[in-house]
C-alpha cells in the first residue's frame, strides 16, 4: 500500500504532471508565494485532499528546491483513528517525508471548555500545526482545502450573513497565521482522478456523513443541489473567490491609510477625515477599528446604524458592539471604548 508512490514530476503521466503544474502556478501567481527554497509542513489527515497535496507537493519539491514536511493531529474521536494515523506513517516514509504527530482528547477538552466539538478540534489542530511550524522553522502551514471546500465555505458564509468581500470565502493566504491553500480552485474530482492515477490510497473519514454537523449538511445536501442548477457552480465560486482577494486587497490599502495614525488606546475618527469618506469606506473603516479592539464580530446592521447615526449628526449617539465595545457620536467625530 502505497510503496511505489511518484516523487518526481517527471515519474508522472502527463495529466498528473500537468495538474502538479496547475497547482505550482496558482500558489505562485494566484497566492503569490514563491516555492523556491521555502520550508513547507503539509497539514495531513490521510484524506485524498492532503494525502494528494502532499505527493504533488513532494514532485513540485525538486523543481523547487523546497522542503515539505508533514503534521498529523489525532483527535482520538473514531475509533478508526489510531489505524489512520498508521496510514499516514507509512505514507509520509514510502514518500521520504518527516512527519510530525501528536494527539489530545478533543472530547474531553470540548467539555472542559464547553465548547462544540468541530471548535474544539480546530482550535486544538490549529495550535499544534503552528507549534510544529515553529519548531521546524516552517514558513508555511500548507493546507489541503479545495475548490469544493471553497464553495462549500462561500454558501456557508452566505447563510451566516457574511459581508463583501469575506463572503467570496476563506483565504488562500493567511499572513498572520502563515498559511496556505494551493488546491482552492481545483475540485475534489480532479484530486481523485490524480491520486487513482498514481495508486494513492487514502482513509475516508465516517464522520463527514454525520449530517448533524452544519458544513456536512451543506456539502450533502445544498452544494449538490447548486451544482444541478448551475453545472459549473465550483468555477463560479473560484471566480467569486478571485474577485474577493483583488477587493480585499484593495479595501485592506484603503483602511490602513484611513487607520495608521489612529491611537490604539483610544481610537477615534474625527469629524474632517469622516467627511472625505464614502459611505463604503467609512463602513469598512468602522469595521476595522473594531476588529483591532479584540474579539467580538461586528455586526452588519450595528455599522450601519453607526453610519446612519453619524450622516444625522445625532450628537451623544451610543452604538454598541459585540465584545463590549461601544462607538459614541460627539461633535461629528465617533470615540471607540468599551463597557
């Protein structure tokens, strides 16, 4: 199982290389990453996602001179897991790959925390992938998130209310968290037809037929009905996704020139700069105040009121914010504080 696995481009059929190829050029020119030289450490739960990112990574690491690397968290939730985890072992050594594992009862830690098990094994996946990337000197967290995921992720946020542009999806680059998602605009058919191709074998996790968990009922149920409709709906999302970044990107410019000179301590925004602004910017600037002041996720219909508050010159007006955070109205100019 898994003995004689490709790890050169040039050991692959030409489809197979050319999806390698597809994938190197989306990191550098739609992520704009550079591989070369860079230390990768491959997020793998011995799924066809990361179990495929990961060969195509090792047959793009020559070419590159890059190093990959790999992080397995056990979350002890099935009992199938332990038996994954030898998968992954004899993976990562058939490819002459370094891996790095740890485990924690996401169980026990759920209820500790009262937190909801889906949070809690993220949260705890999370902070080991980055103590790895740290104790390896990584510079990136590479994950195997794909186009399906990203659709998935877009309908997600649509339901929840997200605003523009976070509701073109997740990132496929996170500066602060050092990661990386090569595979968003390829679909998981396309991972399939790869890993088949080389005889990849994979472990299929049981618990995404769980329809208990709101991301499975959107890929089991909504996600299929879409694509009915709309046959080409996962180059939609992409697409939707491609114009988020150059919007955000954009809005991420504007607010900082807006915000640089802002006290953290106590932020405000005066009267003369608000003035100068359209309502789109101060909405966004609004937001990023906010979000520098701590946790809490303002709330579309809070900027709002804020903003219409503002244009009415409604002296002394309070709006409040989650985290406790308040904006208050004083001479057309808006204070930021908490409660």
């Amino acid at each position: 199982m898994n003995q004689h696995l490709p790890t050169k481009l040039q050991e692959l059929n030409p489809k197979a290389a050319h999806i390698c190829l597809g994938i190197e050029n989306f990191i550098t020119s739609k992520l704009k990453t550079p591989l070369n030289s860079t230390n990768l450490l491959v997020a793998l739960s011995g799924g066809v996602d990361s179990s495929a990112l990961l060969v195509i990574l090792k047959c793009l690491s020559q070419k590159n001179n890059c190093t990959i690397r790999a992080a397995h968290f056990n979350h002890q939730l099935r009992d199938e897991a332990d038996a994954e985890e030898s998968h992954i072992r004899n993976l990562c050594a058939s490819l002459k790959i370094e891996l790095i594992t740890d485990n924690q009862d996401v169980g026990a830690y759920a209820a500790q925390h009262k937190m909801g098990i889906e949070e809690a094994a993220r949260a705890l996946r999370y902070a080991f992938l980055e103590s790895s990337r740290h104790a390896l000197n990584a510079d990136w967290i590479v994950t195997g998130h794909h186009a399906n995921d990203l659709a998935e992720d877009i309908v997600m946020r649509l339901i929840r209310g997200a605003g523009w542009p976070a509701l073109g999806g997740m990132q496929g680059k996170c500066l602060n968290r050092k990661i990386v998602r090569p595979l968003l605009a390829t679909p998981k058919s396309t991972l399939i037809s790869f890993a088949k191709s080389i005889a990849l074998s994979w472990c299929e996790d049981t618990s995404n037929a769980d329809d208990s968990f709101f991301r499975n009922r959107v890929r089991s149920q909504i996600i299929p009905e879409l694509c009915k409709e709309n046959p080409a709906f996962l180059n939609t999302a992409a697409s939707l996704w491609e114009l988020a970044q150059i919007d955000a990107e954009h809005w991420t410019e504007v607010t900082h020139q807006a915000t640089e000179n802002i006290e953290n301590s106590c932020p405000k925004l005066l009267k003369e700069d608000l003035q100068t602004m359209s309502q789109a910017t101060r909405l966004r600037v609004y937001k990023t105040v906010l979000d520098s002041m701590g946790i809490g996720q303002p709330l579309q219909q809070n900027l709002i009121a804020l903003d219409s508050a503002w244009k009415a010159n409604i002296g002394g007006k309070v709006v409040q914010f989650p985290g406790k955070k308040l904006a208050t109205i004083r001479k057309g100019s808006i204070y930021f504080s908490y409660r």
